[in-house]
C-alpha cells in the first residue's frame, strides 16, 4: 500500500495481511481525496475506522493539519502508529483506541472539518453514522465508504458516488 499524492506521494505504508483489515483501495482513495483536495489544507480531519491509517495519512500528505484515527483492533493500530512513524508524522496525529461510533457520538457538533469512515461493510455502521450526522454534525462534511448495495439513509442531503461494489456517500453540515 502506498500514499498516492501529496508531501508523501509514492512513499509506502504497511497494511497487516489477514488480520480482517480492508484497506481502501487506491483507486477509491485516489477519488475521495481529489474531491476532498481544495478542503484539506490545513483541516482538522476525524479518521473513524482508521484501521492502518491509510485515508487520514492521505489527508495529512495532501495539507490536512491534523488527524485524530479512532481504531480499536490492536493489530491494527499498531500497524497504524509504524505508519505515522515511518511518515514522520507523529506530531500531526493523535491515535485513540476505541469504538468509532461511541467516539462521534461524544463529540461536541462541529469538533472537526471533515470526517472520514471506513466501517466494516454489511454491519449498518455506515447508516448508523450518517444518521448520527445528519441530526447531530459532529465535522462539517462526513464521508462514508460502503458496500453499494449496503442502504443509506434516503435524505436529499446526502450525495453517494459510486466505484464499482463500493460507494462514498456524503453528508454536509448546513452552514
């Protein structure tokens, strides 16, 4: 795996093998952070299911000033705290073990400017998360990868993209 753009573009990341992780892939990564690009400097990122810490690092790479992984597999995060080693970027993150969806739910509305997930597909922690923003926002965008077939909630306010079995569906926090 490697981080595909930015200060760190090209330089490779470690993603344990068989441990239940599944890193985005970088097609997806490469089309949620070139929509995300203008945004991201110098943003507060939130990384909800960090696992590796493969989309908060893309982030940081492309201008993000800092980025809070919320995991809770210990392999994963220590393959996650050797990446923000291997990167340098220790004084740029903050690494909390824990369930993600407890995390956002004991967050003040607006703690960060963008917040990304990567939630195990088929368990309805997309939807869950996506309903949590859309009545309490919690970052001022929220971005959720999942399984296309997996259902969303059905508000005109939220935008999905699709590439191929996977789907990034956005929330926006009303200004």
């Amino acid at each position: 795996m490697r981080i595909i753009s930015g200060i760190w573009g090209g330089r490779r990341i470690e993603a344990p093998k068989g441990s239940g992780i599944r890193p985005t892939t970088d097609r997806v990564r490469e089309a949620w952070m070139s929509a995300l690009q203008t945004r991201l400097p110098g943003a507060t990122v939130l990384d909800l299911f960090a696992g590796t810490g493969a989309l908060g690092l893309e982030a940081l790479s492309r201008g993000a000033a800092h980025v809070v992984f919320v995991e809770r597999s210990t392999v994963a995060i220590r393959a996650l705290r050797r990446n923000v080693a291997i990167l340098g970027a220790d004084s740029d993150v903050e690494v909390v073990r824990g369930d993600a969806v407890s995390y956002s739910q004991a967050l003040e509305e607006g703690s960060f400017d963008i917040a990304l997930a990567d939630p195990p597909y088929g368990a309805g922690l997309a939807s869950d998360l996506l309903d949590r923003h859309l009545e309490f926002p919690f970052a001022r965008e929220l971005w959720v990868e999942h399984r296309w077939s997996e259902p969303v909630p059905a508000f005109p306010s939220l935008r999905t993209r699709r590439y191929g079995d996977t789907a990034l569906t956005t929330s926006i926090a009303c200004e």
